[in-house]
C-alpha cells in the first residue's frame, strides 16, 4: 500500500495521494497567524453524509492519507464517523490540531476509530506558543494533548511554524519534543496569508533564512541521531547545501530534494464547505476548482485549470529570481501559494534559502516590504514589494518580545480584523 | 509525472550541496567540479562529488502545511498491511524460482521473465504468471547452495519495477523486507550467513512493464 512517500517515475498519473480536509472551520483557538482565520464555521459546511461520501471519491480516486484539520477537526460533528470510514477504505486517518480540547477520552475514541497519528501545532515555548495561540494555557494543552495521545497509543507528532516572534525557541523545542516522546516534527515558515497577513511584523525576512536554515540543519542531525523524523514543509527550502539533508527522511538511505509545488499532483485540500484546491493553503479566491455538492471529486481534480497548474506549467511561468536559477527546473518557484502570498502570482518566490546565499555573496539581501493589505478572508493575502539593500543595512524590524507583537485578546471581532501593529 | 524531465545533480563533498550537471562550479561554495567520473590528472575537489540521482529513481515525500508530519512509510512504498502480502494469502499462487548452476559453473543462477501491470499499490492485488498483475512473488528455491554462506544479487532488468526480498513467504513486513527501487533497473545485493527458501517480489509501482528477473548466488564467507 502506496504512502505519503512516492518514487517518481515518468508514467505515474496525478492522483490525490495526500489530502488535508479542513471538516470545519470552528475553532477554539483564535491562533494569530491561521491562515484560514477560523473560529467560527462556515456558513454551508459539509454534512456527515456529504463527508461520508467524500471518503468514498477519495478512496476511489486513490487516496492513501488524509490529514484532518479545522478549525478543529474534533469540533465537527461526524468527526469519528469520517475517521472510522477513512481507515475501513484503508486511508490512514490523520489529525493536525491545537490540542486544546483534546483529553484522554477523546484521544482514545479517535484512537478506536482508527485515526493512526495526531500533529499538534507547536510554535514555540510557553510564553510565544501562547501568544502566537492568543491564549494562555494553550502550550500547556498542547503538551498535555500530546501526552493524552500517545498514552491512547497514536503516534504523535509536532508542527511549528517559524516566525520572527519564535525562531529562538527552535533548539529548546527540539528537546522538549523529544522529552514528549513526538515521533515526528514538520517545521515550516509562517507565511503572510490570513491573518498572518495582518501581523507582517511577525513573518520572516528572506535573509532570516540564511540563519535559520543552518540551524534546522543542525537540529536535523540530532533528530537523526534520537529517531525522530523532522522534515521541512514545503515552503521551508530551497536547495541550499543543507538541501537533502532537510529534505530526505533518512538521508543515509536516500537523498531527496523540493520536487517542486504538488498542489494538484499528488496533493489536494478540501475546504469544510466542499471547495477543492490543490493544496490546503492555496489561496481560495484564485484556485478552488469546484465544489463537491456541485460536482464529483474526479472531474474537479482531472479538468479544472486550478487544480492542474502545477502538471500543466512550464518554465515560462517563472519570472524575477526564479527564472534564472540553476535549480529552476525541479524548483518551479518553491512553494505556490507563498509566491502568490508574497508577489500575487507563482512562480517567483524571495523564501528560498539558494536565492539569499546568492544575494549575501554580492554583500546584499533582499526585504520584503507590505505593498497591499488582505481583504480579510480565510486563506486570503495581501502583497510585498521587495527591495535589495546592503547586507549590513540597518534592521528595520528587529526581533520583537512576544507581549509586543500579539496582544493577547480573547474577544472575537466580526468581519474585518483590525491590524495589530505595535 | 507529466513531462517533466529525469534530471540528475553532482553532490559537492566540500559543501554537499547539489550541483546542477551544466555548471562548472559549485554554486553553493565556487569549488570547481568534473561531472565526470574521476580520472588521473583531476584535482581532488573535482573528484570529490558525487552523482545523486534525482526524480527518475527518487522519491519524495508528500508534505502539506496544514498536514501531519511524515512517519514511516520510508522505504517510499508505505506501510505494508499485514496478512495482505503472502503469496499464498493475495492470491494462492506461488511461482517457484529454482537455483542452477551457471553455465561457467562459477555460481548459482535463477532467471525469469514476465510482465506486471502498474498498479498504485504495493501488494494490493493478486499474483500470478497467467496474466499481468500488480506483483508477481517468487519463492527462491535455494538447490544445491542451500545453507551456504555467500553473496545473493537479485536484479530486475526492466524500467519502472522494484523488488523486494524476504526471509519469509508468509510475512513481508517493514522489518525484514528489503527494497530497491528505480526506474533503470534495479539491483539488490544480500549477504548471507546461511541460504534458505527466499521470497522475491518484482512489485509494478514505480511502473509496471515487462522485466527479467536474475538471481546469482556467489558462495564465499560473509564479513
């Protein structure tokens, strides 16, 4: 049975091997960064028919994993009927969640459901986690979902996206994850979309990458050395030196490298109302292919132009760095949908760790500069403009403490969320 | 896979960073490099690099932001379910593969030919020689080396197939199955402490196609 780890050969057909399926939008976080903003369901989600139905396209269409989310996936009502058909088709069941609501009885049931593994989300230690989560306590709940988890026999794994609020706490995450017992950990950049978008203090620069990256490295071979499988996401790149070693699960065995974007290749997100994407990230304004009360999963996934971009595009796609680099053919840009967060469109992408080594041997750096605000939607973006400065130039946003980046508030607003700028 | 092409990198060993093949330089460090085969007169930074295929005989792994991180499932064929993958369980067929002596009499040979159908699964449907399957399994039947020590080389001459070996014919699991895969070929080389009954699957999920199948014991003391 094929996983989530594909050897590439030339006839293989794009199919949705991997899916995330956000089953609703209800939250009971208010996380600073969510890219979907959730909190609360959407209007016209899926119901547990529907979901039901969902697996059954899925499982025909030649899923093998799929990644339950929200929102909080547990806060749907047909949560465990999904999970519980996901593993009779064979699919291994996944959860990715904030951990705040999950107690032993409920990791059990998941666990008697057939879930097979549970990623809490993890961003930093207490005082940044529960920031960045916008509420105190949450890295407290998280630990103890972790816990409640493994005791019910999942296997569990960590999240983290890294931000200029957080990269500090990377090394002593590590340890506390090992000390968790997390069997795996993905790491990934915060990208500008949702509400991340308001919050562009918080994102990275391009040239933070050129630290970062070496110290990924660097946890990666103590991961490697304590069992613990640590990967990048896939906007976390690209072919820098540290390239396979970051990318390859045992990089004694096999080397891999970025493949480029496989939204709509071997990757597919379903949003909680029925709308396909390629991946779960992608922007929903520019590439929801249709939706599943309208139409089946099969043609949505064969015929729509948003769902094939990335098995139809050529090279011509690319334009700025990424048209010249070396590594542009496997590359195709990096990550898709943080060009279009960045830059409004694909194919050229300044979160590339090859592109700042470029820019710091000629003594330069680019910066990305907030261009146009996001309208306020989930999975929405706003816009940048780079400019490339001296590498010594001045820091314009330094490293900011947690309580003066995110303020802490526990009052959801309707529509339109005001910027939080300190 | 679309047509993209099967592209192939240089490793550098000064900074192991991956070296597109038209570049005369590392574009990680600037060390020169020869992406040729090391030859006498070749400096020794131009030596040291090291081809690391890519796309044709690799593989990823599938990630997502939103997703779960990646456990197991690392020999890029997924957990293998239990009960489903006995030759006698998919489907109650079980092909013999039995060991000769070579013609020039140095080892011991077995050699079949035959086709798989591609199939997205590993082990997910019947075997069997009668018609194209997913897998077709083989149970080496050791001959005359039994219980020798030596070296067992299993080579599948085929595009777009792997092959797996275990000690058992009624349990492949992720312990003891051994896996090689690609899209030119693929070659298993097994030392052994004492040859016994061997299952060998050429499995058809990187491809499918027509393959041959060759065995060679070469009997000698194992380190």
């Amino acid at each position: 049975m094929a996983g989530r780890r594909l050897r590439l050969a030339p006839n293989q057909q794009p199919r949705p091997v991997y899916v995330v399926w956000e089953l609703t939008l209800k939250c009971d976080l208010h996380c600073t960064h969510c890219g979907s903003r959730a909190g609360h369901a959407r209007p016209d989600e899926l119901g547990v028919d529907e979901a039901l139905d969902v697996v059954k396209q899925l499982a025909e269409m030649g899923a093998r994993e799929v990644v339950l989310i929200g929102g909080e996936a547990y806060l749907y009502d047909g949560f465990l009927d999904v999970v519980r058909a996901l593993d009779d088709e064979g699919i291994t069941a996944v959860m990715t969640t904030g951990g705040r609501g999950v107690t032993a009885d409920l990791a059990q049931q998941m666990k008697d459901a057939g879930l097979s593994r549970v990623s809490v989300s993890i961003d930093g230690m207490r005082e940044r986690h529960d920031r960045m989560r916008a509420l105190n306590g949450s890295f407290d709940a998280a630990l103890a979902a972790l816990r409640h988890c493994r005791e019910a026999g999942l296997i569990v794994g960590a999240n983290t996206n890294i931000n200029r609020l957080n990269h500090q706490d990377l090394e002593p995450l590590f340890e506390t994850f090992l000390e968790e017992g997390v069997a795996t950990w993905q790491v990934q950049l915060t990208t500008p979309l949702g509400r991340a978008a308001d919050r562009t203090e918080m994102t990275l620069q391009p040239y933070d990458l050129l630290g970062i990256v070496p110290r990924l490295a660097a946890l990666k071979r103590k991961a490697l050395e304590r069992d613990m499988i640590m990967l990048p996401g896939n906007n976390l790149g690209y072919f820098g030196p540290e390239e396979t070693l970051l990318r390859s699960p045992r990089p004694d065995r096999e080397k891999d490298h970025w493949q480029g974007c496989q939204a709509g290749r071997f990757v597919m997100g379903i949003e909680s109302d029925g709308a396909v994407k390629g991946c779960p990230s992608l922007q929903t304004r520019h590439y929801v292919g249709g939706n599943l009360r309208d139409q089946k999963l099969k043609p949505i996934w064969d015929e729509t132009p948003e769902l094939r971009f990335s098995r139809d595009r050529g090279l011509d796609e690319l334009w700025g760095f990424c048209a010249t680099c070396p590594f542009k053919e496997p590359c195709r840009g990096g990550c898709s949908f943080t060009a279009q967060a960045i830059l409004g469109r694909r194919g050229n992408n300044p979160y590339c760790h090859y592109r700042a080594r470029h820019f710091e041997k000629q003594g330069q750096r680019e910066r990305l500069i907030p261009k146009a605000a996001a309208p306020g939607e989930p999975f929405d973006n706003g816009t940048f403009d780079i400019v490339i400065e001296a590498l010594d130039a001045p820091e314009p946003q330094p490293d900011l403490a947690a309580a003066d980046l995110v303020q802490i508030t526990r009052k959801p607003t309707n529509g339109r969320r005001k910027r939080n700028r300190s | 896979m679309g047509s993209k092409s099967v592209m192939y990198f240089d490793s550098c060993h000064h900074c192991q960073g991956l070296i597109p093949a038209d570049l005369s330089a590392c574009p990680h460090c600037d060390h020169a490099v020869d992406h040729g085969s090391s030859s006498p007169g070749v400096t020794d930074v131009a030596k040291a690099v090291t081809k690391v295929a890519v796309a044709g005989a690799a593989a990823m792994t599938l990630m997502a932001c939103y997703g779960g991180g990646y456990y197991g499932d690392d020999d890029g064929l997924g957990p293998i379910p239990e009960g489903k993958v006995s030759p006698n369980v998919a489907c109650g067929v079980t092909e013999t593969l039995a060991m000769e002596l070579s013609p020039n009499g140095e080892n011991h040979t077995a050699f079949v030919s035959g086709t798989t159908e591609f199939s997205y699964d590993a082990f997910s449907r019947c075997t069997g020689p009668t018609n194209p399957t997913p897998e077709r399994i083989f149970t080496l039947d050791p001959g005359p080396v039994r219980g020798q020590a030596g070296t067992l080389t299993v080579l599948v001459e085929a595009d777009r197939h792997t092959i797996w070996t275990a000690d058992q014919c009624d349990d492949f699991t992720d312990q003891d199955a051994v896996c090689a895969g690609g899209n030119d070929g693929n070659r298993l080389e097994l030392e052994v402490d004492s040859l016994r009954e061997t299952t060998i699957a050429v499995e058809s999920l990187a491809g499918g196609g027509e393959f041959q199948l060759q065995v060679v014991f070469e009997p000698g003391a194992v380190p």
